[in-house]
C-alpha cells in the first residue's frame, strides 16, 4: 500500500481553476479508493497501480479540453502499514501528547 | 498571502521518522499561522517571510541530530485572497454539490 | 508527449543511497525513452503509460530490499509539443539572448 | 550547504509562460550563486538564507504582474558536503561505470 498525494492543474485556463479541480475530485470520490482532500492535494491511499490509474484517469478528463497541464505527485510507501491515512497524523498527535489542527 | 505545503525528513535516522515530525508539527503549532496537517504534510497560510520562515525554523530544529535532510515545498499564491485553508475545499465542495472526505 | 521528472529514495537505508539511485538510473538508460539526469532527480520525455511505467519499474526493483520509500514526481503535458527536453532550456536561452549553465 | 531545486509559473497568463520563467533565470544567472537548469526546473547550491533568498526575488519579480503564481521546491541538505552540482551526477555514473545522458 502507498500513499500518494498529488495536486494537478491547467496552465492557460485562466487564474481560477475550481472547474477543473473539482472534475478530478469527482473521478477521485467515485474511484473507490479512500483519499483526504486538503488545500493543496488529495492523499490517496491503495496498491501502486490503483492510485496511479485514478491520477491517469483525472489527467485524462483534463486534456480533452487543457492544452497544457501540470501534475505534482508525491508518494510514501512502506512495506505492511495500511491504514495510513488516519494513523500518520495520530502518531504525532501521540508523540506530541495534544490534538492539532487537521 | 500564501498557502505553502511542506514535508520535511532526515534520511539516515532509520524507516520511522516520526519522533522528528512531531518535532516541526510542534514548531508549526506554536509559530501563531494557522494551518492544517494532513497524512502527507502540514500546509500553513500566511506572508512569504512567515510561512518560510516557520519551515526554516523546523530545518534549524532537525540539522541538531540530523546530518541529511530531504524537504519538499509547495507554494500558491493568490493576490488579495485570504482565508484559503478552509474556502479551497469549500470551493470544490460547492462546485461538486455534495460533501468530500477531508 | 509529457515530461516527467522524479526522484525516488529509500528510508531507513542510511544516509547515503547512491547504490539505490544508480539502480534507477540503471533502468531508466536501458528504458529506451530519453533523459536527463540533473542533481535533483531526473526528467523523461514520453507517453503518459511510457514514463510511469519506467517508475514504476524503479520502485518494483527498489522495494525488493527496502521497506520505506520517498518518490516526488512532477509532470508537464503540453499537447503537441515534443522534443521539450532540449527546446524549453532553449527557449529560455534565446529570450534572455545567452547562454546559461546546463 | 544545501542543494535547492525549484521551478515558478504564473497561472492565468496563458499557456506559455517562457517570459516569466526567463525573467527568473535572469535573477539566478545573476545572483552569483552556482546553478544548473534543467528542463523542469533551476537547480542551486548554497546556504539555505541565500538560496532561498534567490526564490523569494523571483517570487516578488513574478507577482508585479502576475496575480497567481505556483512554485515547487525540493531541499536536499547533507553535512559536511559541498559542490554537489557535479558530485551527486558524477555518483552515479561512477557506481555504473558508464556515462549517462545529463
């Protein structure tokens, strides 16, 4: 299991890119994957290739109609931890023995 | 005002890293920005030179104990656009017309 | 055609991992797609399927002797425009009329 | 030391974006710090105030007449080494025992 956050964006669309964004976020509520939304990305969590199939699956939706598209990509894998969404910001709230904002 | 999302790592203190995490989401949490920690990295909303500020001062932190370290940035900017930790998501939500996982 | 750029290191394998990143590099010159290796990662230039199946075949050899892994990857699709592995240092080149260090 | 790689565009200034992106090589070129371009991004060396320094007058060229800019940044710091602009590539190619594509 990965992790994988990644944000993805038109360049040439103009200076307010919700549409566009909000699209992806459709493809990825409807993937069947868990994921986090936050201000700057989505956190997916599943297998190498479903998480890669649903950024595949969004920049597909966005280059029928963005001639020109930026995707920054980041992901964390460690081998037999699953479940990592909730529990990598548990264990710092434990380390830090108080609740932060999330 | 700037989102900025950060994630910072020593390489060479063993797979689990989050004894030093904890160390910069407490520097985070008692810088005064507001900001938000997601399973990926903390994303923090202010000026230029407070949000990079906040990330150097984690940096300094964990150069004590630690000789390699990887940090990856993410930067948007917006002119005359406050308050974005909580109104990018609202925004997606708005546009999708239903509630996501955040 | 896109251009991908990534850089993929193991956790908790010590601070020096010039073994694990030259394994990469080792697939990637033997990937048959072009490249270019800069001190921060490396660029492709492909086919969407080409230049992640290339990570993902840095990661399936890195993750048989390492349970953690950092992976940052940032693509830029641009419709129609190929061989921008050499024309967008060019372009920028000719607007600034010298020559910069490559 | 720190080896800083980073890469600014404005969104909502069409899709290409070449003016800017040269208007920030002039700022690096000029900066007296040592760097390398490469197809997705500039690539410094130097102590984390100056390189960062060089970031942040791009940024402020940049939003004289951009109204939203993004910019990613990956920090690889190491104790103890320097003149990694070369040393890192020259890594590799030794642990292969063959040149590489840079």
């Amino acid at each position: 299991m990965v992790l994988l956050e990644f944000s993805m964006s038109p360049l040439g669309q103009g200076e307010s890119v919700g549409k566009y964004v909000s699209r992806s976020l459709d493809v990825i509520d409807k993937s069947g994957l868990d994921y986090r939304l936050n201000p700057m990305g989505t956190v997916l969590e599943g297998e190498w290739d479903d998480v890669f199939g649903v950024v595949r699956r969004c920049f597909e939706r966005m280059k029928k109609d963005c001639n020109r598209i930026s995707c920054t990509i980041k992901v964390d894998y460690r081998k037999g931890h699953a479940g990592r969404l909730s529990s990598k910001v548990a264990s710092v709230e434990k380390h830090l023995k108080r609740k932060l904002r999330v």
